[in-house]
C-alpha cells in the first residue's frame, strides 16, 4: 500500500512508522524543517503520566503507550525517556485530583497523600502555602520531544520513506487518495494520513469548526544554586487549582526547567505571532509566584512559543475520510500518545481495527482495562 503522511510531527511520523514496520511504502511532507519550530510536537520534552482526572480512558491508555515508546527505543537502539515521578497540588477544586488517585488505585499505580511537611520534604523548592491536596505518584516521566522527533525522521529514511521537508501541501482529496503541492503538482497514493497540527484547518475541511489553534508560551528557568539540586532530582509538578494552574517539568539529561500554564490561549495561528512577548513572559513569571520559593532568584532563560490544535472537550480525533485518515485535537496532551496513535491510525489503514474502535479509543471514550489492552495488541502486535 503506498500512503502519503501530510506532516511531520509526532503523529504522521509514528503513523509513517507504524507502517513502515508493516512493509508498506510511505511518502510525508512537511511544509518546514524536522522539527517544525512551530509544531505541536516541538520542545524539549513532553510529559506523559498516569493522572487523568476524571478522564479515566487516557489513564489506562498509558500502559499500552509506554509499550508503543518501547517499541521505538528498541528500534533505535536507545531511550528518550527519563522517569521522575508525579507531584500533584491542589487547592479550590479538587475533583481532577481525587479522580486521579481513585484510578491509580483502580490500576495498581503506587502513590501516597502527602501531609505539608512531607511535601516539604519532598520538593523544598514549592511552596505549600494553599495546597489542600498533595499527593506523589510513583510513575510518569519526560519524553525528550525534539530528539524524538529527529530520531523517528532519521529512522524513517532508514526505512525506505521518502521523507520530503519544506515542502506545503495546499489541498488535499480524500477520496482519490491525492494532494497538491505548493508548486500546482498533484501527488497519488492508495491512501492518506492528515496530520498537519495546528494548520489541519487549512487544508481539511472536516476539523474546521471542531479544532482550534492555540498559542501557547512556556518559560525555561535557571533555578537558584540553593534549590539546583533539589529540580534535578525532582519529579513532574502538576499544580492545579480552580480551572488553571501551573505546570512544571524538571530538567532532565540535556533539558533545562520548564514552567508552562495549564490554560489554553484558544488564540493565534501558527504561522504568525510566533515570539514570546516581554509582557506575556513576565505574566507566567508571576503565576508561579504563589507555587516557586525565592521566586526573584530565579533567572528566566527563554520563553518559547509553540502551538496546540485544540478540541472543546479536549478529546483526540481519529476518523476515517473516505480513502484518509485525520489526526488532530490532541489539546495539548497528545504527544505521550503519539507513539500509539501512530500504530492506532496505522491499525485502521491495515484493518487490524475499525474505524469506530480507533475513534472510540483515541477520544478516551473507553475505559475498560482489558478492552483497551485488546484493541492495542491489535495494532501493536
């Protein structure tokens, strides 16, 4: 089967990849570089983590994706994965919290409630002032998304893909399997995969009115020499209160220490208004005032901006179009999946599963352990 991927993040790369594994042939074009420096899948590392909240399918669809990951770091010969464990805070709403810890008890995942002096103890860097929850789960970890990404287009190339950078497609037909290129040209193919990120809208007329694009900022910090040790050895902070909150990742082999925000801007496309502005750095900054001790000592390295396709109810999208498939939504947390994804697109191109078992299953719609462990053996085989 010849399939044309149309972009090169992580999901039309672990799709191209799932069927390369699979013997067929594979052509993606990527309108910039690998990585797109305004990609979702672009950054230096990406968290994946049981908690879920009250999303209880993606939780027990992290088992399944860290056997995905596996299956990559075997096929290139080492490992982009640090694990650090998960530090969760909570204050005013607690429900995302108490729903997680109820399914890490469901999946047998290890965690404790800390009281405030063992959260002290745990991240001297944090303050607890506010905290009404605050619980370790011993699971979870930085996937170190920028090298992922190079290394899964280099292995590709190894694999026979024509893999072809800077180079748009315009419009695309789902049902004679074709695209057109910048250039007026028209490509062929058996089948389609639409993964274009936030630019899908451009192109596809099915994710127009389902997916948005935002832009979002997050800081790289240089902590104080006092609190240097304590962020290198620290796990993934998720701090969460009413709606929003912050978010934390530790600097992990050659990453630095990265303070995102759990809103969505819901604003902006990717292919304007792409640097930080002083005002929104400095705004992030003082987010983390409330959370960060000796927050003034802290020096702000860069700030970045990349871009999330998001869907309303933060649920990913995988439906068949005629002779293609569409990937998008993933709303910010879709890279710890896309290793899955990619053999689950790939599972239905192959008809290892059905287009409503796919969709059912990337939307977190099912919950069942063993359903879920059924339907991915089925792609990941």
């Amino acid at each position: 089967m010849r399939v044309i991927v149309i972009g090169g993040g992580i999901m039309g790369l672990s799709t191209a990849l799932a069927l390369c594994r699979r013997g067929h042939r594979v052509t993606i074009f990527e309108q910039h570089s690998i990585p797109n420096p305004m990609g979702s899948s672009v950054d230096q590392h990406r968290l994946i983590r049981h908690p879920y909240g009250e999303m209880s399918g993606y939780a027990r669809m992290i088992g399944p994706a860290m056997t995905a990951w596996d299956q990559l770091w075997t096929d290139f010969g080492c490992s982009y994965f640090y694990k650090t464990g998960t530090l969760i805070l909570a204050r005013e709403n607690l429900k995302w919290a108490e729903s997680s810890l109820s399914d890490m008890d469901a999946m047998g995942i290890e965690h404790m409630r800390l009281s405030p002096d063992q959260l002290n103890r745990r991240a001297p860097m944090l303050k607890s002032d506010g905290v009404e929850l605050a619980a370790w789960v011993n699971s979870g970890g930085a996937l170190l998304a920028h090298d992922i990404v190079r290394a899964m287009a280099r292995h590709l190339v190894l694999k026979g893909a024509a893999v072809h950078t800077h180079t748009p497609v315009v419009d695309i037909d789902t049902v004679r399997a074709s695209v057109t290129l910048e250039d007026g040209s028209r490509v062929r193919a058996d089948r389609l995969v639409v993964a274009a990120g936030p630019w899908v809208r451009d192109i596809c007329s099915h994710a127009q009115g389902r997916v948005k694009p935002s832009r979002q900022l997050v800081l790289y910090l240089k902590p104080p020499k006092i609190y240097a040790e304590a962020w290198n050895n620290a796990p993934m902070v998720l701090d969460i209160h009413g709606n929003g909150g912050i978010y934390a990742v530790p600097p992990v082999g050659p990453t630095g220490l990265k303070i995102g925000d759990h809103s969505f801007s819901l604003k902006g496309h990717p292919s304007t208004n792409t640097v930080a502005k002083e005002s929104e750095i400095s705004a992030l900054f003082e987010a983390c005032r409330g959370r960060l001790d000796r927050l003034d000592d802290y020096e702000v390295e860069s700030g970045d901006i990349c871009f999330y396709t998001v869907q309303k109810d933060e649920r990913f999208i995988l439906e068949s179009l005629d002779k293609a498939i569409l990937l998008t939504g993933f709303s910010g947390h879709g890279f710890k999946f896309g290793a899955l994804m990619g053999a689950v697109a790939s599972g239905v191109l192959t008809g290892a599963l059905t287009p409503d078992e796919a969709s059912k299953l990337a939307a977190g719609l099912v919950v069942d352990a063993a359903e879920i462990n059924r339907l991915t053996t089925l792609c990941l085989g």
